[in-house]
C-alpha cells in the first residue's frame, strides 16, 4: 500500500502518490494528488518569508517582523509547508511548525491554510503531515493551542481540550 493512502486511507477524494524523483527517500518532500491538484508536502524550513506572511495576511494574521519569523523558524524542531504545485510553478497555500524538547514533547504553532483551498480537507492532511513527522521523530506528548473557531476541527483529529482537567497558564508582559 502507498505511503499516502496508509497514512490518509481511501475515504474523500482519490489520493496517489507522484514519481520517485519527488518522493526523496529522505522524507523532505511528498507529492500527492488530491481532486486532480498536485499538492507538495515539503519539511524544508528555508521558505521565503515574505511569502508566508502573504499566505498568513490571506487568513487575516496580524503582520509580524519579518526577522521574528526568521527566529521563529531557525528554532522550530519541525517546520512543514503546503505548496500547489502545476508544472515548475509552486504556491504556498498551507504552513504548520512545532517546536520541541527534542525527547518527549512538541507544540504545534502557526497552522494556516490559504482560504481558497479550505474546506478541501487540505488542512486534515497538513495536520496528519506534522502529527506523523513528530511521531516519526519519536515524540509522544503533541499540544497545540486554538481559537475557539477551530477547536472541533482539531479534535476531529484527536486532540483534547484540558485532558484530565489540566488547566494551561500563561504570563504575559503587562
């Protein structure tokens, strides 16, 4: 069975893998096919970032330093972009990244998809990427933090709020 279709099953629109040649053995990029729209998976942290604050102003984020973002991705344990791909021209449309103790815990950040491919169930793959890539790496606690908007969408994919009545604090500079 291909590695797609044991990770996401038959369930929704058809989903192949693509040639060898963009499915490196390193794991860096997968390509799949979903609806007739060749969609690239990639872990390479380097990504343009001016471009992904176009993709994170598309879903109405509030502008951040470009050399924050930098910073931000420079410490992040996992950094996994979304791409449409058609014929050498690549959009990013989706982003996700996790920073990490490095042993036992990670915490998802920054998850986005553009709004014209949501809905598409682009983000449940976006998410199963990051979830898979962290279990391959051997990381069992996976947190994440939500707007109250996504909160279903989040625990269609198994994650709970407050397991166990564990409350999360924070501290913020006054």
């Amino acid at each position: 069975m291909s590695f797609w279709k044991g990770l996401f099953g038959s369930a929704g629109a058809a989903t192949t893998k693509e040639p060898a040649q963009t499915a490196r053995a390193d794991r860096r990029q997968e390509t799949v096919v979903v609806r007739g729209e060749t969609i690239l998976f990639s872990l390479d942290p380097n990504l343009d970032l001016y471009e992904l604050e176009e993709l994170c102003d598309a879903v109405g984020w509030s502008r951040r330093p470009i050399h924050k973002v930098r910073k931000a991705l420079q410490h992040s344990f996992l950094v996994v972009s979304m791409w449409q791909q058609r014929g050498s021209y690549r959009r990013l449309i989706g982003f996700a990244r996790a920073t990490s103790d490095h042993a036992f815990n990670a915490t998802i950040w920054d998850v986005v998809v553009h709004p014209d491919f949501q809905g598409r169930g682009l983000g449940k793959r976006l998410m199963e990427k990051v979830i898979q890539e962290l279990r391959a790496r051997d990381i069992s606690n996976i947190t994440l933090f939500a707007d109250q908007g996504v909160v279903s969408f989040y625990e269609r994919l198994g994650f709970t709020a407050d397991p166990e009545g564990i409350k999360g604090m924070f501290w913020y500079p006054r």
